[in-house]
C-alpha cells in the first residue's frame, strides 16, 4: 500500500477534544497522520494519545528541512471563525494558516468542519468566506450529522455534545 500523507489542522473548539478519535481513523484509513495545531488548539490537545502522530507548531528556521512530505489531503477539523475567515482571505499569518493556504493554492484536496457559534456564523464575513472555499473546491462538513450539503452552527453551551457525537469518518472521506 502507498502511505498516503493527511495534515490534520486544528483549532481552539471543542472539536479539538477528540483529535485522538481522527488520528486513530486517518490511520484506520491508510493514512500517515501530521498534526497541525493553531495556537488556541494546544490546550485541546493535551493529555491526548495521538499514537506517535507528529504535532509540528511554528515555522520552521530558515535553512530547516521541510517537517512533513507533501500532503495527499488535509483536513480542518475543527475550524473556527477567525481561522475559516482569515484562510478564505489568503492570511498566511500563522503556520496552520500557511499550510491551508498552500493547499488551497496546489488545489490539495481539503476538508473543514467549520465549527461556530450562532453568533459568530451570523456575521457576514463567515457566509462569504464559506463562498470562497466551497468555490475553491474545500468540501464543507457540518460536525452535527457529516452533511456536505448543509452546515448549522453550534448553539451556545452545547459544543461538548457536538463533539461526542462527531463522527470522523464524514471529514476523512
């Protein structure tokens, strides 16, 4: 079998919570995890057992070799409203933000379970952004029931019950 690479990008959001549960299904899947933390997402992931799947934060030093070999697909699991809207805006500010938009640029297939409050998924900014990828070609998974087709956001106050119910599977397709 061929090792097919998945960036696994992360941000600060319940969701995060369960990035043991992706990595395990990546790896269920044929595929040779990496995972790419935003800031925010760090505290979601400690105490993980992410099963040796290598977490790489920051930019690399100049002259550093490149971490990880050219991703296959990546999958945002999940993406908050800053970062959704500043990877539709091409603001490359930030490591995890740098690989989306390289992919999205290299046309990589991608994946985003956005992942925002109704207030938040109420500013205009977030539906255009959402235009931007879905025409780019990202494949856009609602984290209530996987539908590529719909996409609700998160009531306040229930972010943990979203996640426990979050099956992977829709985002890794």
């Amino acid at each position: 079998m061929t090792e097919r690479t998945l960036y696994l990008v992360t941000c600060g959001a319940p969701l995060a919570s369960r990035l043991e549960d992706g990595v395990r299904v990546a790896r269920e899947r044929g595929w040779t995890p990496y995972v790419i933390p935003t800031d925010a997402a760090l505290p979601w992931l400690a105490g993980q057992d992410l099963a040796g799947a290598p977490v790489l934060t920051g930019n690399r030093a100049p002259g550093e070799p490149k971490r990880t070999p050219k991703a296959d697909a990546v999958a945002v699991v999940p993406a908050t409203f800053n970062t959704l809207n500043a990877w539709a805006n091409g603001n490359a500010s930030t490591y995890p933000l740098t690989i989306l938009c390289a992919a999205l640029g290299s046309h990589t297939p991608t994946s985003v379970v956005p992942f925002a409050k109704d207030d938040l998924a109420g500013h205009p900014a977030w539906l255009a952004s959402l235009a931007v990828l879905r025409y780019a070609g990202v494949r856009v998974v609602d984290p209530h029931d996987g539908s590529p087709s719909s996409l609700k956001p998160v009531s306040s106050g229930t972010g943990e019950r979203v996640a426990d119910g979050f099956q992977w599977g829709c985002a890794l397709s």
